[in-house]
C-alpha cells in the first residue's frame, strides 16, 4: 500500500457481489448493500431510505419493488438503510451510513444520490435540504419537503436535480407531489415528475424500476 493511502476501517465486512449483502454489528448499521457488478472503484452510490417504520423488511421491500430489477442497477451500489429513526432526527443516521459505505467499499463521494419512499421520502428530503452538498441528487417515490416554501427549497438544493415519482392511484399524494414539482420548476430547479401508471402509495413487484436508474444514470 503507497504511503498515505486511505485504510479500510477495521470494522469493515468484505463485498459480497451478486446478492444483497446485510451489513450489522458495525458503527452505521444496520443496513442492506448490493454491489456493482463491474470492478469499479468509482461506482455511483444510491442511499434509498423504506417508507413505514423503516423496518428491515421495508428495506427487504425497497429493494425487490424499486431496485433490484431495475435496467442499470448493476452499475450502482445501492444502500437501503433500515431501523431508522423517526422522521425528523435520521440526519444522523444517513450520513453515518454514507460515510461507512464509502469508508468500507469506495466509490465517489460527489457520485451519491438519495432516494426515499413515503415515510424515507420525507426523511430524503428532509435530510436533503440540511446537507445537500453530499448528493448529487434527489429522489421521491414519493417525498416531500416538510415546510412549504419553494424558494427555500431551491436555495438548498443548490442547483441539483429532483426526481418527484408517485403513483398514479395514490389520491392522498399526488396533489401535493404535483404541486412541490411545480414549484420546484417555478424556481429554476430541475425536476421531473411521473406518475407510475397502476400504482398506489407504494409500487408492486411487477413495477419497472428503470425509471430511477435512468435518471441517476443521466445525472
């Protein structure tokens, strides 16, 4: 090893490539990762937060419905943290787990984006707008801000994109989603907003979750 080359923290469990690896009994854990397929040690990160209680099988959920067959998820290393705190204090948690995972596994630090549904989509944004210089981008499926005012939102994303997804029979969200876009556009922020055709609060397994990898892919 060169002299000043970063260590691996000695906590740190080996990749497991070509399944989804659970990661306990470390500082940030406990949490779900599935490897790139590609020997990369620049791969994009995806930090995706589970709606409910953010139990571990809403993160095993997260992860069958919203990633794993998605067209590109082999290029990306994507976290599903779980047993997260209630929404308002994860801040904390999801830093923790950002910065472990690029400890432990690499992967580029500017190349990291974030993701939550329902309850992680307002854990997503709110985490966004305290510390949007750790992602590149962000994504609901869905999310929303907690305070109602899109110039505030604008300022702290800084210029970086937002994916607004809801389902296209969610009645209880899609207004509000709609309206955040909207917004969101008014102020000069790129957003982009679709409705999952057949879908509900929360998407089934026949759901294609191409959707996310295209955007992450184009930013």
């Amino acid at each position: 090893m060169f002299a000043g080359a970063p260590k691996t923290p000695p906590y740190c469990f080996p990749s497991e490539t070509g399944t989804l690896q659970e990661v306990e009994r470390t500082p940030a854990s406990p949490y779900f990762v599935h490897h790139p397929k590609a020997d990369s040690t620049d791969p994009p990160t995806v930090i995706f937060l589970p709606g409910g209680s953010g139990s571990r099988r809403s993160a095993q959920r997260v992860w069958s419905n919203y990633l794993s067959e998605g067209v590109g998820v082999e290029a990306f290393r994507l976290v599903v943290p779980y047993s997260l705190d209630e929404v308002g204090s994860e801040t904390q948690t999801v830093l923790a787990v950002l910065d472990e995972v690029l400890a432990c596994y690499g992967g580029g630090a500017a190349k990291v984006h974030l993701a939550g549904v329902s309850n992680g989509g307002l854990a997503a944004f709110a985490v966004m707008l305290r510390h949007a210089e750790r992602f590149a981008t962000l994504l609901g499926a869905p999310g929303l801000f907690r305070i109602d005012d899109p110039a505030k939102w604008a300022n702290a994303m800084g210029g970086r994109a937002v994916f607004n997804g809801v389902g296209a029979n969610d009645d209880g969200w899609m207004p509000d989603v709609k309206a955040m876009h909207d917004g969101l556009l008014a102020e000069g922020v790129e957003s982009v907003y679709v409705e999952f055709a057949g879908e509900g609060h929360t998407v089934g397994a026949e759901f294609d979750e191409s959707v996310f990898f295209r955007f992450w892919t184009e930013h």
